[in-house]
C-alpha cells in the first residue's frame, strides 16, 4: 500500500513538472516572437501584476497581453466608411502562483481580419486661441464593424485541457461614451470549430476527447462616472464585462455536468492617476469583481481582484 | 552642476551666408576624410545653402553625393578592384535603387563608400568619415532649439552648457542672420532654465557690435562674450577696448578662441588669437575675465614638456599674473590618438591641476557640435572623466566653471552678469518651458526677495495650438473623447492628460478582441481626421505607417497627449 502511494505521488510530481515544462515552453516561445518583429510589424506587449482571492484565497498574478500585427490593407481615403485589412497573431492570459485560484485561460491565436469605420470626419476651423475651433460640417462616429476568421490554442494553467480552435469573429466597437453612446455596448460574436487536444476533464468524465463548436458573445460597457461627481473624482470609471460561451456537440456526459455552457461576468471600479503616478510608478488603481469562468476554465468562482496598472510601455 | 564651457549651439544656416559659406566650406575640406567624398560633399552642402532658402533635405544630399561619387571614373575603378563578393560592390553593381533608400540607410551606404576610399588612403578611417558625417547632419539641422534638443538629451539632467554664438561678417552685412541667432539662442534659455549660460559674438567688423553686445547682455540673457578673431578682426583694436571696458566693469567674462585651427577668414588671421597680444590688453583690464579656448592647442600639451615660447605657455604666464585668465580643453582630441601623445597630455594636465597658479583656471569644455568630427559629447565627458581623478575632473567641471561664470553658488555672491541672466528668466517665467533647477529658484529669492516663485513650465513647443497637428489633434478629441469638464480645463491642460483618461480607454476591463478593435478604430479615426482637414503625410509616411504607429501609441495608457502630439507632428504635416 504505501510502495502504492508513493508510486503515485512520484508520478504527479513529473505530470506537475512535465506541465510546468510545457507552460515554460509556451511562454518561451510566445516571448522570444519579438525578435521576429520588423518595421512593417506591430509588436505590443502589457503586464499586470494583480492579487486574485476566491473563497477567502490569496495569491500573486500576472496578466500578460502580447500581440504581432500587420496592416495588409487600409483605405487612406479622407471620406467616411473607410475600410482596411490586416492580420494577426498574439497571446494572452494570466498566470497565478496558485494555479487552482486561476480561471483565465492562456490563449494564443492568428488572423485576419477586414473591417468599417462607421466614421464622418467634421470639417473644422481652428480658432485663434488654443483650444478654440470652428465645425463647420458636422460629423458623426457610430463605430467600427469587423469581421474575422481565425485559429488558434488554448489552455487553463495547468495544461489540463488544452484545445485547438478555428473559427469567424464578428465584433463592433464604440470608442465614444458621451451621453446615450455609453449605454451602446462594444459587442463581439465568435464561432469556433474547438478539437480538443487533450481534455483532462473528459477524461475525469469517462468519454473520450471529442471535438465540438463554441459560440461566444462578449459585451462591454465603460460609464464615465467621475463626470457625473465631483471633479477629483473625475477619472473615476466603472466598467462591465459580460461573457457567455456556448458549446455544441460535446458527449451527452459532459452536459450533464452543467459544462456545456459558460458565463463571465465581471464588474470594475478604476481610477486613473493622470496628473501623477501613484508612488511615481501606479498609473491606476482597479477593483473588480467578476463571477463564472472562461473556457477551458473549468470552475465556476468567484473572484475580487484588486490591482495596479503598472509599467504599461 | 558640471557645466561644458565651450559649446556652439547654432547650425549652418544660422551663421553662414554666401559671402561667408568659404569659411565652413574650408572647414570641411580640412577633415580627414577621401577627396573624393570631402570634394563632392563640400559641394553639395555650399549648394544646399546658397539655393535652399534655410531648408535641408538629408536625403537629397546624401543621395546626390553618393550618386556624384559612385559615378565618377576613380570610383568605378574602385569597385572593379574590390572583392566581387564585396557586398558595396554587389550593392552597387547591382543597381542599388537609392531613391527607395531612407536617409539613415542613404548615411549607412556614404559611410561604406568612405570605408571602401580610405582604405586606399592611410590619412581617413571609417570612424572619420562617419564623424563627418554626423558633423554635417548637426550643421544642417533646422534649427537652433534641435541642435540644443540633441544635446542636452547626452547630458546629465542638471549638466550646463555655455553656449557660444558666432558672427561670420566681413563687411557687417546680415545684421538680421545674427539677430535672429542671437533671439533663437536666448530661447533656449527659457528651454532649460539655468542650464544655458550664452555668450554673445562680438565681431568689430560690424559697426553696431556694441550697441547688439549691451542689448544681449542687458535684456536676452546672455552672460559672456565670445570673440572669434581669426575671423578676420585685431583684438587690440580701440573698440574692442571698448568692450573690455565694459566687460571689466561688470564681471561678464569674454571667451576667445585660441588655436590655430577652427574658422578663420583668411590664413593670416589665425594670428590673432596669439594670447601674448592679451599681455598689453590685461595690463590696461587687469580683473578682466578671460578664457582662451581650447588652450592655444592641445598639440602643445601632448608634447613631453609644454613649450616655453608656444600659445599654451603664454596662457599660462599671463595666468601667473592675472586673476582672471581661464583657459578650457575644448576639442582637446589629440589625446584620443593614445600612445604617447595620450600620456603626455594627461600628465602636463595633471600636473598643471597639482599647481596652485592653474589649478583654477582649467575649464572643461568639448566644442559641441564642432567636436563631432572626432566623437560624441558623451564621449567626450566619458574621456576625460576616466583619465582624470575624480578630484579633478570636479574641478575643471564644477568648481572652476562656476567660479569662471559667477554662479551663486558655495557661498558665492551673484556676478552681476549672472544676476541680468537670473532677472531675464524669471521676466520671461511665463515662457519658461521646463523647471528650473534649484540653485536659479534659491538665486531669484535672493533678488526678489524670499516669496519669489517660478510658475508651473508651460508644454511650450511640445504642444502648441501654433502646431497644427497639435490643434488638430486636441479637436479631434475633444468630439467624443474628452469629457465636457476636460474641455473647459483648455488645451495647456489636455496636453498633461494621459490616454487612459480619453472615453475609448478600457484596456483590460473588456476581452481583447474588443479593445483592439477599439484601437484600430481610433487609429483609423484620428488619421482620417486630419487628412480630411488639410493635414498630410510627412515624407517617408504612409497610411499604414501611420496607422500602426498610432495604434501602437494609443495602446498605451501612460502616453501623454503632448506625447501622442509629438508623435503625431512626426506623421502629419499641414501646408
């Protein structure tokens, strides 16, 4: 009995270093496409460090957000409804120092994408003093309409359930929160082929890997609250984050386990150190709450999250 | 505060005419670099000035002179006898498109075809040709405020400059070019607050000298003079007594350049920079105030022994008999040869530092922009930094140059000529661009008394509604990107804002799909903006540059608006 236990507890500590191997790897290799980059790529990258609790839970995270892009195509016309082309790749997602406390996923994908500016540029006069200009044809800007097909790779922290995906995007975005604008939602629509590559959860489940399709909407609202209060809360922000992810033809077991289906909720409080960075370095201070989870997150929690925006270039 | 004593800030158009453009022509047929490039490059930059009217394109230059010296018949001959591997070879027979090629690729080509001369010529190295170059491109820069941009960006942030002007006349025509040079320069003190420390060119040759010295001296800032006198004018001249009179009076120091290299109107004019026509001058204005720039020649102290009858020792003797005698090492590149010449120079100076007599009277200056025909100004600090004890490289950096200036500080009262310049900042306060440092606001307390404040520095030039982008650019936000309150704060106050303070900032509060199509649409947005409002592309832009760029920017959330406004001016202009 006891050669038994710790035969297995052997094995899960190579399954624990062979995973964390492969997340190295992943990291690696997704860091290192910086020196890919050209002057005809775009290379961007964010960091955030962040403390994330569920369930009286503390642990250290980092939200990491990197991108390539290139322009194939972009109308340089002066008119309204300009249209353009571009391509894609990049990753993101958040690490934590307890990955069991983690429901973000990583996600690393590439596209193509062709868009719409809903956008009429008004012809203006500049005034003599600063700050002051004419409109002399109005304009209007009611958003941008994109369209995508894209594939990709995604797993949870732990490489337990890990998924190739391809699929069509469909998105619009509002840049604008004046008046009715910011009751306008930026609304995403994506449809994914998902072929699962490993699944540790179906196995736990006692079906095989089975492949699948995954609608996902996401919506987003930001209300300019600190307009509304008094001025040294004018950077005030709130923000929502609705995310519902819906799969399609996964083993009759799986749906019978509620996972056939997700939501991502999440509510934030930001306030942004414009004049000064908090401590010379704090360029915002966020708190948000946020309920479910995003696939191939498995667990449902729910987490605060209070954190800083730091070293952003 | 270390302070470079000896440092021009002004460019070629702002010193040279056609009359005078010999002058700078000479000097760059003096540099160590191939004929061939020397010859077609002299050309080309006496054109530029004659006929541009003040405006430079780089990379018209560069590709004229590589065109002019690849076509000529030694140079095919060249390249016939390099490697057919050679990679110039293969460039260039293979029919480099130069006209597709940007002005640092266009530099990068020059400085291989001035490798691939001067391999064939003992007397020019790559390091030369390329020092050339970036010579040129400092002189041909548009204006004075960049020249003084790139080189305060290579000091330290509380590091000084005197900055010397020139007046290249013959005849005493262009008054305007002066006073123009004169105005931009002063500006540069309302740039960086008590950083700038500028002597104004006397030149005899112009009638109204004295009356354009006083009025620099008493309402632009300027706290010295600069006499340049291989321009072609005797120092022993009754108005240039006249000058020293005053100078005397009021404890402005005078800087002369004293070596026999530089500009000079003709070859007999060199003589008069000899410091030993001084001795007649300090005998008449003994607490006279004066440096010999460059010491009368770093050749004479990489000698073994300094020698007794040569400009450096006469320097030296009137520096034993009079207080006020200074001189600096400015262009001082001899050393950096190393060997025995390095040895040599380093002991004679360290020696004189170790004297009582001199040890005072040593400044350290580079002859920035000029000196970048050996090195950088980093360079040239780091240099004498490393080979000097720290004892003194303070010295000849801190203490002498402050003492030299009249600086109030370690206890010293304010020279009259530093009080003038201390009076014009704080007139000019409202101009001021960035904060002054600390010994200027504890100086103006001292003079007007000790409630005296310096106002919040504006953004000056870094956001303007004079810049049309700038102005274009806050329009554009100000339809649906500030809030009303943002608005009524003005434009000064939306330049301190930083991006995430605009309505389409909500990076991480939203999945990524929609923030980039957020960015995408901005950047789209704001570069439709200005096209369909008169603006246009700067050369080498393009539409997708400039959408990948303002994406890249407005992904940022620390970038301030003044920032996006710089970057901006980068991709658009308007006629």
């Amino acid at each position: 009995m006891g050669s038994t236990c710790l035969h297995e507890m052997t094995e899960k500590r190579w399954s624990v270093r062979i995973q964390s191997l492969r997340l190295m790897l992943l990291l690696l290799v997704l860091s290192t496409g910086t020196a890919w980059g050209n002057d005809s790529l775009d290379f961007k990258h964010s960091f955030r460090p962040a403390l994330l609790t569920s369930h009286g839970d503390w642990t250290g995270a980092l939200s990491y957000d990197l991108g390539l892009s290139t322009v194939l195509y972009s109308q340089a016309e002066k008119d309204s409804f300009r249209k353009s082309l571009s391509a894609r790749m990049g990753t993101k997602g958040t690490v934590a120092v307890d990955a069991d406390l983690n429901t973000e996923p990583l996600n690393a994908d590439a596209g193509i994408t062709t868009s719409i500016n809903f956008y009429k540029p008004p012809i203006i006069e500049l005034g003599a003093k600063p700050g002051q200009f004419l409109t002399k044809e109005e304009g209007f800007n009611y958003g941008r309409l994109s369209f995508s097909l894209l594939g990709g790779y995604e797993t949870d922290q732990r490489l337990d359930n890990r998924n190739i995906t391809a699929g069509a995007e469909l998105g619009y975005a509002l840049t604008e929160t004046q008046a009715f604008k910011s009751l306008v939602p930026s609304v995403f629509l994506g449809y994914d082929f998902v072929f699962v590559d490993h699944s540790e959860q179906q196995k736990s489940l006692g079906v095989d890997d089975g492949d699948s399709r995954r609608l996902r909407v996401f919506a987003s609202w930001k209300f300019p609250v600190g307009q509304w209060l008094p001025p040294p809360l004018e950077p005030l922000d709130a923000h929502v984050d609705l995310r519902y992810y819906l799969n399609d033809g996964l083993p009759s077991v799986y749906r019978a386990t509620d996972k056939d289906d997700a939501i991502y909720a999440a509510a934030s409080l930001s306030y942004s150190f414009s004049q000064k960075p908090l401590w010379g370095f704090v360029d915002a201070l966020f708190v948000r709450v946020a309920t479910g989870r995003i696939p191939p997150e498995t667990k449902d929690a729910t987490t605060v999250m209070v954190g800083l925006a730091v070293w952003e270039r | 505060m270390r302070i470079n004593c000896h440092a021009h800030l002004f460019n070629a158009t702002s010193i040279f005419t056609t009359s005078t453009l010999d002058i700078l022509l000479k000097r760059i047929t003096e540099m160590k670099i191939p004929d061939l490039v020397k010859n077609e490059l002299a050309k080309q930059v006496g054109n530029l000035l004659t006929k541009a009217g003040g405006y430079v394109d780089e990379e018209i230059l560069f590709r004229t002179i590589i065109e002019k010296v690849t076509a000529t018949s030694d140079f095919k001959k060249l390249l016939e006898r390099l490697s057919p591997s050679d990679s110039l070879r293969l460039e260039l027979f293979g029919g480099a498109k130069l006209e597709d090629y940007a002005v640092e690729k266009l530099v990068s080509l020059l400085g291989r075809i001035g490798d691939a001369v001067g391999k064939e010529n003992q007397d020019a190295t790559k390091s030369d040709m390329m020092d050339a170059i970036s010579f040129i491109r400092l002189a041909l820069l548009p204006g004075i405020r960049q020249v003084t941009d790139t080189l305060m960006e290579q000091l330290e942030h509380d590091d000084g400059v005197v900055a010397l002007t020139m007046d290249i006349t013959h005849d005493g025509s262009n008054r305007q070019l002066l006073e123009k040079q004169l105005a931009d320069t002063a500006a540069q003190i309302l740039a960086y607050p008590g950083r700038i420390f500028p002597f104004v060119a006397v030149n005899s040759r112009r009638p109204e000298h004295f009356s354009l010295m006083e009025a620099a001296l008493n309402g632009k800032g300027f706290i010295g003079v600069k006499l340049y006198p291989s321009l072609g004018f005797a120092v022993d001249s009754p108005e240039l007594f006249k000058v020293y009179a005053y100078c005397e009076e009021r404890e402005i120091p005078l800087l002369m350049h004293c070596s026999e290299g530089g500009f000079y109107y003709a070859d007999e004019s060199r003589k008069n920079s000899d410091p030993l026509l001084w001795q007649a001058i300090l005998e008449k204005h003994d607490k006279l105030k004066i440096c010999f720039g460059h010491f009368g020649g770093a050749k004479y102290l990489t000698s073994p022994t300094i020698p007794d009858t040569c400009w450096s020792r006469t320097i030296l003797t009137l520096m034993e008999k009079y207080e006020g005698v200074y001189a600096d090492i400015a262009f001082h590149s001899e050393p950096m040869e190393g060997g025995e010449s390095e040895k040599n120079y380093f002991t004679n100076l360290s020696q004189l530092l170790q004297d009582s007599r001199y040890r005072s009277r040593i400044l350290f200056g580079t002859d920035y922009f000029l000196s970048r025909q050996q090195l950088t100004e980093t360079s040239s600090w780091e240099y004498f930094r490393a080979h000097l004890s720290p004892e003194d490289f303070r010295q000849i950096a801190e203490i002498n140059p402050a003492a030299y200036l009249g600086l109030p500080i370690d206890g010293r009262k304010c020279s009259l000529a530093m009080e003038n310049h201390l009076r014009y900042i704080y007139q000019q306060r409202d101009a001021l661009l960035s904060e002054a440092g600390d010994w200027v606001k504890s100086a103006l307390k001292v003079i007007y008394g000790p409630d005296t404040t310096l106002p919040k520095p504006t953004l000056g030039p870094k956001w303007s509604w004079n810049n049309k982008v700038h102005a274009y650019l806050y329009a554009f936000l100000a339809e649906g990107q500030l809030s009303d309150r943002r608005k009524e704060e003005g434009f000064d106050a939306a330049g301190m804002l930083k991006l995430r303070d605009l309505a389409y900032w909500n990076k991480g509060f939203e999945a990524k799909e929609l923030w980039t199509l957020k960015l995408k649409a901005m950047a789209e947005n704001l570069d439709t903006f200005i096209l369909t409002n008169g603006g246009s592309y700067e050369k080498n832009q393009s539409s997708k540059g400039a959408i990948g760029s303002l994406e890249n920017l407005l992904d940022d959330g620390s970038r301030y608006i003044h920032e996006v406004g710089e970057v901006s001016d980068g991709i658009y202009m308007f006629a």
